[in-house]
C-alpha cells in the first residue's frame, strides 16, 4: 500500500547526516512504513530515518503510522 502525503505536512529526520527531507509518498506493508519518498524522487528505507516531522510535530517513526492511519 501506498500513502501520498499531499494534504498534510510530512517530513523525515535521517539518523547520519540530520539531514530533513520532505515525504511525497509513503510505502506501507503489514501495518508498517517500510519505504519512504521525498519529493526529490528519492527512495530510503524507514531504517534510515530517525523520526518524523508530522506538522512541524516530532513523533517516533513507531507512532508515526498510527497518526497518520488516523488522518487517512
């Protein structure tokens, strides 16, 4: 299943480089972002992110599909 981000704020915090990116889409398999995709195109493992930005809203990357499962 796939999650496109265009009605709400998203972006993803990655653990090396600190680096923020906004989401485009989402990638989701039992219950659980396995994928994301900024709007540059690029793919990166849920493994490289550190947290989510939900709003401008930090939420651990466990929490953040339950919000988000809530909003859709």
């Amino acid at each position: 299943m796939m999650i496109v981000t265009d009605n709400i704020n998203i972006a993803a915090v990655f653990k090396r480089t600190a680096r923020v990116s906004f989401i485009n889409e989402l990638k989701i398999d039992n219950e659980r972002i396995i994928r994301v995709v900024t709007t540059g195109g690029r793919q990166y493992s849920i493994d490289d992110v550190d947290y989510f930005l939900i709003d401008g809203v930090r939420k651990e990357k466990n929490k953040a599909f339950e919000i988000l499962k809530s909003i859709f």
